[in-house]
C-alpha cells in the first residue's frame, strides 16, 4: 500500500477554507488546526497514487489561481 499526506494552509483562513471546499467532493481532509487541513491518499499501485496526487493538486492549483486573481480585484 502506498500512502501520501499534504498539509495544506494558504494565505489566511478564508484561502485556507476555501482549498478545503474544493478537494470536498475528492477526498476526505482533517483539520489540523484553525488555518491548515490534512488530506491522505493510499492507494495499492504507486501509478494510481500518482493520478490521485494529480488531480488533487491540479483541483489546489486551480482554486488557489481563481483565489489570487479574486484578491487582486476586490
């Protein structure tokens, strides 16, 4: 089995909520404490943990993107 943790904390709390909210449909994250969250992947191929990692970094990437160009407007 592999197995992969990422702790996550953004710029302030409301960045660091919203990333959560992204991964809610994906993957199932623990908060760690007022402005980080947890995730863990396992899965039994390195090839399929991969592809998970991906895909959740892309959903983190992306909404942290919308994130910065929202601040930069409001």
């Amino acid at each position: 089995m592999w197995e992969l943790q990422l702790i996550v904390q953004s710029r302030s709390e409301v960045d660091t909520k919203a990333l959560a909210a992204c991964l809610a449909t994906d993957c199932e994250t623990t908060w760690t404490g007022e402005s980080s969250f947890r995730i863990e992947l396992q899965e039994a191929a390195c090839k399929d943990l991969r592809a998970m990692w991906n895909t959740r970094l892309r959903g983190l990437i992306a909404t942290d993107n919308v994130l910065k160009v929202f601040g930069k407007h409001s």
